[in-house]
C-alpha cells in the first residue's frame, strides 16, 4: 500500500485509480479516525486502502463532481456505511457522472444522492482530525479544497506544474486562478499540496516555479 505522510498528528495516503489516475486521498487524525476524498474508480482498491491503513472513515468528502472523481463513490459509501457530503454547487456535474464517462467510454456506476451539502469555511471534526472546507471554483462551480494541519486536499485546483482545467463545462479560467491566490497562495510555503491527479507538491514551489502562477 503507498505509505503514509505524516503532518502532526494527522496521517495522509494517495491512491491513483482508474484510467485517468485520479488520486483519492485518505486523512486520519490520531486514533485513526479521518475522511476520503473523492473515491474516483476501483472501488476495491480504495476499501483495500482504509482497511490496510486502519482508518475508520466518518464520511467521504468531494472536494467536486467530475465523474473521474466519483466513480466509486456508490460501493465505497456502502461498504463503509458513511455519508457524502458535496458542495450543491456542484450536484449537477454529480448528475451527469454517466453521461460524461460515456462520452469517454469508460464503464461508470451513477452513485446515488449526496447526503450532504458543503459551505464556505465547514469545518469537519472525525475524533482528534479538524478539516475546512473553503469555496474555489473555477474547474467546477461548487469545487472546494479542505485545509488541514500543514497540508491542504486541493482536487483539481492547483498541480505540480499547472493548474485544473477551466475548458470544460462550468469552468471559469480567471475565477480559478483568484480562488489559488486567495485561498492556497495565502497559506505558507510549506503547505502540502496533494492534487487530484499527479504527485503532491508544496505551496512554496508552486509559487516559485508554476507558470500559471506568474
């Protein structure tokens, strides 16, 4: 299983799955309780993953809704019996999982109503793990990043080396780079970064060497 990074007393695992690599991300606080992020694809993997990790998960969180990012939310909310929470903004992307996976032709299992909504500033508490939930769309309407402790779940915001895609329906090229500005580029430099796609990063990096930073 890939290993765990430490920030405090929080715990963080990646697991890129399906076609499109898309990273789900694992948090736990101390006492091994946390959250998962956007459970995309290989539902067996993922519960692979919680169950080696030793994690009791308290609800899975979106961080937004393209369906490389909720193909395994339906199995995944089953099997572990948890709630999912997504920003309204973003239910119709939610929506329309199958049909954009088809226009891909990839296989795709439409999850079921989220449970929850997510605002501006939520905090999410799983025993001693607190996360933040803060708006920044642009590659989704209702996309948010989750802050914690020296490291932030950004989803398709921010990359090494780039930045999510604002082509696609719903998205909006100068909001998303104001939502970087605001709420990831005033956080300190070594903040982790762990994407949605490719390998983590820090802020202080990106600052320096992102072109779609400068």
């Amino acid at each position: 299983m890939t290993r765990a990074r430490q920030h405090g007393t929080a715990r963080v695992w990646t697991l890129p799955t399906g076609p499109l690599q898309e990273n789900v991300v694992l948090v736990a606080g101390e006492g091994g309780e946390g959250f998962l992020f956007d459970p995309g694809d290989e539902a067996e993997r993922v519960l692979a993953l919680v169950r080696d990790a030793g994690v009791t998960v308290r609800g899975i969180l979106l961080t937004h809704a393209h369906f490389d990012h909720i193909g395994a939310v339906q199995p995944v909310r089953e099997a572990l019996g948890v709630p999912v929470s997504l920003h309204p903004a973003d239910l119709p992307l939610y929506r329309l999982g199958a049909a954009s996976a088809a226009r891909w032709n990839l296989p795709f299992v439409q999850p079921q109503a989220p449970d929850h909504e997510i605002t501006q500033g939520q905090t999410f508490q799983a025993g001693a793990l607190t996360l933040t939930a803060r708006e920044l769309p642009g590659h989704a309407p209702g996309h948010v990043v989750f802050l914690g402790d020296g490291f932030v779940v950004a989803g398709d915001t921010l990359f090494q080396g780039g930045i999510g895609r604002t082509d696609l329906p719903g998205g909006n090229h100068p909001q998303l780079i104001a939502g970087i500005a605001r709420e990831l580029l005033s956080l300190p430099d070594e903040t982790v970064v762990y994407p949605g796609h490719g390998p983590a990063t820090t802020l202080g990096a990106e600052r320096r060497t992102n072109p779609f930073l400068r």
